[in-house]
C-alpha cells in the first residue's frame, strides 16, 4: 500500500539515476505542485536544479517576499525574476478576459525562456504536473498548466524543446499533500487555496491597473487574514476578492462617495469543477466588510457573492 515516506525515497532515488549530473529548470508558483516538485528534485540533484519564480505583479500582497523567503529556507536554488511592469504594460488597455489570459501566458513563457537560456547547458524542464492534469489535459493551477495551454501557439519557446520530468505525474492531490509534509514542507505552502496563474489579472474584472491591483491586494488581504483568524481557511476550498468595474454612492461624514466595489466569494468544492457558496457566519462576514471598507481607499461597499458552480463559476471571468 502507498505511504508517502516511500515514494518520496523511491522517487528521488529514481530521480538520481534519471538526471545524474544533469541541469534541470522549473518554475516555481508558490502552489503546491511546483513546490513538492521542487522539493524532490532539490533532494536528488542539489544545486543543479535551477528554480525561477516569476512576480507577475498579479501575486496576492506580500505574496513574492513571503514565498520567495520560504523555498530559500528550504536550501533551493532560486531565482526570482520581476517582471511586474512588463505585465502591466502588455496588459494595458484589455478588458477581455480570454485575451488578459493570453496575455499573461505569453508573457510568462518569453520571462522564463529569457531566464532559462541563462542557465548553460540546462537539459530538462521540470514540471509540477499531477495525475489529475494529466487526465484531463486541461489542468487548473500554476505555470505548469500556462505552459500547456500555450503549447501550440506560434513556435515552441526553446525550453520547450527540453527533455521533460513530471515527478508527482502519479499523485493525486491530497498524495502531493501528504509528501509535501513527509519532504517538510510547511503548512504556509501546503495548505493553500488554489490560486489561478493569471492571479489578480483576471479577479479585476475588466482592465488591469497598477491602482486596481494595489486595491485589490489590501481588500483580499484584509479577506483571507479574517478567515484565517476565525479558523475558517482550511474548511474553505478557494477564496478570494474581485474588484467590480463599478461605482456607487455612498456617504462618508458629512461627504458624499463614488467609488468602486469589492465582491468576496468563497466556495466549497473537491475538484474545482463543482462547487457551494460557503455559508460563512454573518459576524465574520461584518467584521470583513468593515475593515476593508474603514482600511482600503477607494472602496465604500462590499458584497458577497452566494453563487454556486454551475452555473455561476469560481472566478469571475
Ligand atoms: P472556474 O472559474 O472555471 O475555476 O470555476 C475553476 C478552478 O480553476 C481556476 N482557474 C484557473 N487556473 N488559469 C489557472 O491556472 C486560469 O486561467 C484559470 N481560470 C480558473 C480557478 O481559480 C478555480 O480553482
């Protein structure tokens, strides 16, 4: 029967023979998948695996610093690389949802390829791919899925073009879970809510801006500590704050406001593919709401998305 002390030694000792004194690159998500990927492959072939972590500038706040610190914790070679500007500059102006998602896939692929050639004679992309992705060719998280989504648009980027190493390709999520925690890995990377590659970028509904994204972080900041603090984060599948492209009026003393909405959606759900509104307790609800509306300028109103899936789906677009 499967433990996860024993594929864990299996798997790296597999992983010796396979790389040897072989230079392999992964990109790292600050997910689940790419960091027990990375763990495993930092235990078979040391520094020969390359990381790069890419800031999109589309990450949740502080999530960068945080997670940047951690895998370096962990001994991992690591290269961050931001890229918040380039981002940004490509995305000015769009408001369609499928084209910001084009957009940030292309983008990451050109950042990591530029990283990757500066790494010599790098023979394997690593990849944090599990059984689920594999089933359904479509999987949900990380850059490993924006590379395979983007896989036949245009030419192939040369990393592409390397040998390819999937050591969880077997597991099923809550497996890559429990051998996370074999490996040591925190409860900080481990426990995480899924979080969509394309980020914030497509939780701003409509056009992306530097102003919209510093909004949004404060408000799901504010979001996700006060379910942390009431000890709901873990019973929840996924959650997280949208900004709306809408204003309304509202009053502040003796002034009248117009300005934007903050829509919170937390869900339910095993697999992503259905899911419940989680019926979160009305006083955790008002505290949040409260805080972000008193704490984050440029919000006066807050609402709270009771939308299951289907037909509504987890993100909004
Ligand atoms: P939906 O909104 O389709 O989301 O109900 C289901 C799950 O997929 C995630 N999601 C994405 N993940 N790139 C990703 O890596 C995407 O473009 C994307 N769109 C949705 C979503 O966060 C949820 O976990």
């Amino acid at each position: 029967d499967w433990t996860s002390d024993a594929f864990a030694e299996t798997t790296i000792a597999d992983l010796k023979a396979q790389l040897g004194d072989d230079k392999v690159v992964l990109a790292l998500s600050g997910g689940v998948d790419s960091s027990v990927a990375a763990v495993l492959l930092h235990k078979a072939i040391g520094k020969n695996l390359h990381c790069i972590f890419v800031d999109n500038g589309l990450l949740r706040k502080n999530e960068y610093e945080s997670v940047l610190e951690q895998y370096k914790d962990f001994g991992l070679n690591i290269k961050g690389v931001d890229a918040k500007d380039r981002f940004l500059g490509e995305l000015a102006g769009v408001e369609d949802p499928e084209q910001k998602r084009k957009i940030i896939g292309r983008v990451f692929i050109e950042v990591f390829d530029d990283e990757a050639h500066q790494i010599k004679d790098v023979k394997w992309l690593a990849q944090g791919t599990i059984y689920p992705d594999v089933i359904e060719s479509v999987s949900v998280n990380g850059p490993s899925a924006t590379i395979k989504s983007h896989h036949n648009v245009g030419g192939l980027p040369d990393f592409m073009k390397l040998k390819v190493v999937e050591p969880l390709k077997t597991l099923f999520k809550d497996e890559v879970r429990r051998v996370g925690n074999t490996l040591g890995l925190e409860s900080f990377i481990l426990g995480r809510h899924p979080f969509p590659g394309p980020g914030l970028g497509i939780r701003i509904i409509g056009e992306v801006t530097a102003e919209k994204i510093a909004i949004l972080q404060e408000a799901d900041h504010i979001y996700i500590q006060n379910l942390k603090d009431a000890g709901l984060y873990d019973q929840i599948w996924q959650a997280g704050a949208i900004f709306l492209p809408v204003r309304s009026v509202g009053v502040m003393g003796d002034e009248r406001t117009y300005e934007n909405v903050i829509a919170l959606r937390a869900v339910e759900s095993l697999d992503g593919m259905t899911a419940d509104w989680c019926h979160l307790p009305y006083p955790v609800l008002a505290k949040i709401s409260n805080e972000i509306i008193n704490k984050v300028r440029g919000i006066n109103r807050v609402v709270y998305d009771i939308s299951s899936k289907p037909p509504a789906t987890i993100e909004w677009e």
